[in-house]
C-alpha cells in the first residue's frame, strides 16, 4: 500500500516537473484576453502576445486593422463594419453610426431633434434615450448599445478567428468624459456579444500605456487626439501605477473633416475663377471631396500634390449644357496651412486650458502623446512641438495608439504580465470636460 502511495506520488511529481519544464519549452498560450477600442468612427481589437511582448492588432479578413462604426441593416441581414459602410450610400436611412455618441446618455426631446438632423437616419427619444429607426420590409427601432453589440461581436468572431480560440474576456477603452452610465451601456453592449469586461479604461490612459508610460518614470502625461470631427486633450497624472485624469478640454467641432472642408473651399473657388461656374453636379462634387481627402493626406509625406479632376460643368448654355473639363491645380503643403492657420491654432485652446485646471506649467508635462489620425498633420506637430518645446511621442501609429495600450492592459488582466504595474484609474466623477467649440 505503503509503496503504491509513493509510486503514485513520484508519478505525481514526475508529471508536476514535466509540467514545470515543458512550459519553459512549449510554445506560450494563446491570449485569452482582447482589448477592444470601440471608437466612434473606427474600431480595432489587439492581443498582448506573453511570449515576444508585442502586442497585435488583429486584422479583418483584408488585413485591415481597424473597421468603420458603421451598421447597416437589411431585408434580410445586419452588416457591420466595412460591410455596412459599403451600403451607406444604397442604405443610408438604414445605416447607422455615430452610436457611441449616443450611447449611455440622457437626452431632451429637443436635443435629439437637434441630433437627428445631422444623419441621413432618424434618431427618435424614447423616456430620455436615443433610438435609431430602421425601416427594411419591417419597422423597428434599435439601441445605441445594440449597434455597439453588433460591432463589437465582429471584432470578437476577427480575434477567435485569428487566435483560433474562443474569447469571452476583453478590455475595454471609453472616453474620459464618459460617465458611470455611459460606462454601463457600453459593458452591457460587449454582455450581448458575449464578452465579459474585465475592466473599462480611459482611452488617454490607453494611449499613454501604448507608449510604456505606466512602467517609467514619468508624472504629468498630455494627450493631443485629434480625429475627424473632435479634439479630445487630456491631462494624466501619474501616481505609484495609477492613472489620474487631472483635467479635460476639448472642441466637439474641430477636427480632420474641417481641414478637408477649407481644401474643398478652396478648390471650389479656383474653379469657379477659372471656368465662370462653380461644379454643382453631385458625382463632381463627390468626386471632389475624395481628391481633396486624398491630397491631405498626401501632403503628410509629400511637400506638394497635384490634383486632377474631371468634372461636368454646367454652363447652362443651349447648345452645351454640360462642358467636361479636367481641373488640375498643384496644392503645396504651405496652402494647406494656410488655408488652416486659424484651425490649428485652435488646437491650442483646450491644451491651455487643461494645463491652467490642472495647475501645471507647460514645462512640467513629462510627455505629450498624440492619438487620432489628424495629429499626423506636420503643422500639428510642429505647433504642439514648438509650444512644449519638446517633441511629442509619435511612434506609435496614431490610429492604432488607444488599442495598442488596451491590448497592453488586457494582457495584464490575462496574466501574460506578472510582473508589470496595472493602469489603475482613479474615477474621477466631479470633472467636467471643458468644450470650446
Ligand atoms: C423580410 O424579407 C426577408 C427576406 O426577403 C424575409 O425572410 C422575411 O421574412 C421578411 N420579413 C417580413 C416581416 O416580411
Ligand atoms: C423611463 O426612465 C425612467 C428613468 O430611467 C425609468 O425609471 C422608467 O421606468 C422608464 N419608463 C419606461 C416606460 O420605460
Ligand atoms: C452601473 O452598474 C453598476 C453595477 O452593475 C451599478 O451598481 C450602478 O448603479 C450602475 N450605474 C448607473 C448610473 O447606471
Ligand atoms: C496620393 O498618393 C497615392 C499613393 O502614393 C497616389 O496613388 C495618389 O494619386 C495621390 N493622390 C494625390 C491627390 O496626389
Ligand atoms: C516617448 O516615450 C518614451 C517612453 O516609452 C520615452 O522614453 C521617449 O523619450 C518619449 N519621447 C519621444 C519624443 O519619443
């Protein structure tokens, strides 16, 4: 009996040691937990890999590392993602985005009306909350965590299907301004796609642990997200491995879709100066509004670009009511500037302002960390370079910082990082976002 007992304890310790050793050697588990950035016009989904230390950015099935906000509802189907931003000009009253600017909120009557009028959807107030209208072969309405429901189950089925397990742990990334409400919607949004939250961060928080911020030693940490239609600044303070929102400021009309409107403007104008009437046609002013998008963000590497663009004039004579021509202009990156000087220096507004709420001089911010495709802009950098007097921590793809840094705190929740310090936040629920728009 005596020596069964401790065959089996040697076959116990034999197993525990060969358990001990093999994980040395095997390959390391796959992560179990996603860091989802649910973005109010992109959305990405990373993992921190334990074994190299990197964090991925999980693809769709083009690779593309981030998908459009974006739901479209059909007949007979519900399309998230790029799928549905492809139906938004055959679909429009039925695809909806822009949720997370609902999401969570207590809304007037009036105030939605107000809202509703922007989209090509219809926005209805039900007892204080926002609801969309979708109209197929039936009526219904839906949520705003209903459409965060179906976007965040898509980047649930992109990470299963790329790590080959299956997710049901995630972290998850707000904005700063969000309160508990807005925080709940949200959680109960990755509930209906199966996903438990283990925790919700602040996407500045995000940003700075993309950076490694919350592992050296640093006190005063800017965030700069400049995206397409807002400006977000958010003064962080580090204490021990805590994260502080010190102050908030910001500008809800302020943003990339600004700087490509003065370029539109501006194209306009030449044409009407060169051929006597402005494009009216709606394909040339579509047209119009894709090559401008596209020189701006050209004129990020290039110093000049030259646009081309065949339009229909209409001259509204008889004989020839509609004249092809070709505008071709060179835009220079100087222009660019120009056409945007009084914008950019509105960036500056809320940066002061944070720095006055948070009693801070601009020389005690450690470091500045720049989130949103906009800060891309050479002028923005340089404006927020030459205000600090120091360069902004710019290696991190822009687009891709608040997911980088929620993957980085989900690998912490999943364990991959025994060691390492975790973004804890303190709530902040007396601050308030100051707006200047
Ligand atoms: C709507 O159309 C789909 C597909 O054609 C069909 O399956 C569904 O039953 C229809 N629903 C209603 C309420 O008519
Ligand atoms: C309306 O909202 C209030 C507060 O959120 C809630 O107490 C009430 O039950 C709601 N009424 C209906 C009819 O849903
Ligand atoms: C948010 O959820 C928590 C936990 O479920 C709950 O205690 C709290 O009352 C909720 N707060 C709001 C504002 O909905
Ligand atoms: C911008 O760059 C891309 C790739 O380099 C090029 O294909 C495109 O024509 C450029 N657009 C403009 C407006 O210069
Ligand atoms: C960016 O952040 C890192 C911390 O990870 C820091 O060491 C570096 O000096 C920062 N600044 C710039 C301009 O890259």
């Amino acid at each position: 009996m005596a020596g069964e007992m401790s065959i089996l304890g040697s076959a116990i310790l034999a197993l525990l040691l060969a358990g001990y050793f093999g994980q040395q050697y095997l390959p390391p588990p796959k992560p179990k937990v996603i860091g989802l950035d649910l973005g109010t016009t992109f959305c990405s989904v990373g993992v921190f890999h334990a074994g190299t230390g990197d964090v991925e950015v999980i693809g769709d099935q083009e690779g593309r590392k981030s998908i459009p906000s974006v739901v479209s509802f059909t007949a007979t189907d519900i399309h998230a993602g790029y799928e549905g931003q492809e139906l938004a000009d055959s679909n429009p009253h039925n695809t909806i985005y822009d949720a997370k600017r609902f999401i969570g909120k207590i809304f007037e009557p009036e105030g939605l009306e107000e809202e509703s009028s922007r989209y090509q959807f219809k926005v209805l107030y039900n007892n204080g909350s926002a609801e969309f209208l979708v109209s197929t072969n039936r009526t219904f309405t839906v949520s705003p965590e209903f459409i965060s429901f179906q976007l965040l189950r898509k980047m649930k089925k992109m990470a299963e299907k790329h790590l080959g397990v299956v997710v049901e742990k995630a972290v998850i990334s707000v904005p700063a301004e969000f309160d508990e409400r807005q925080r709940n919607y949200t959680i109960k949004a990755a509930r209906l796609a199966g996903l438990e939250i283990l925790r919700v961060i602040n996407e500045p928080t995000a940003a700075a642990m993309a950076y490694g911020l919350h592992k050296v030693d640093v006190s005063n940490v800017l965030v700069v997200d400049l995206g397409g239609g807002t400006l977000d600044v958010s003064l962080l303070n580090k204490q021990g491995g805590m994260f502080l929102t010190r102050a908030m400021a910001g500008n809800n009309k302020l943003g990339g879709q600004d700087f490509s409107q003065r370029l539109l403007r501006h194209t306009m104008e030449r044409i009407q100066q060169e051929h006597g009437t402005p494009p009216t046609r709606k394909e040339d002013i579509h047209r119009l509004r894709q090559a401008v998008e596209a020189a701006k963000l050209n004129l990020t590497f290039e110093p000049s670009v030259m646009l081309r663009i065949p339009l229909h004039l209409e001259t509204g004579e008889d004989p020839e009511p509609s004249k092809p021509v070709v505008f071709e202009e060179r835009i220079t990156r100087e222009l660019f500037e120009e056409l945007n000087a009084d914008l950019f220096q509105k960036i500056l507004v809320p940066v002061e302002r944070v720095l006055a709420e948070g009693h801070l001089d601009k020389e005690e911010v450690d470091e500045i960390v720049l989130v949103g495709g906009s800060t891309r802009i050479p002028r923005v950098r340089q404006l927020i370079s030459e205000y600090f007097s120091k360069d902004p921590n710019t290696s991190v793809d822009p687009d891709l910082a608040v997911v980088t840094g929620v993957a980085i705190q989900a690998g912490i929740m999943g364990g991959s990082w025994p060691l390492q310090v975790s973004a804890i936040e303190v709530p902040n629920k007396h601050l308030r976002k100051t707006n200047f728009s």
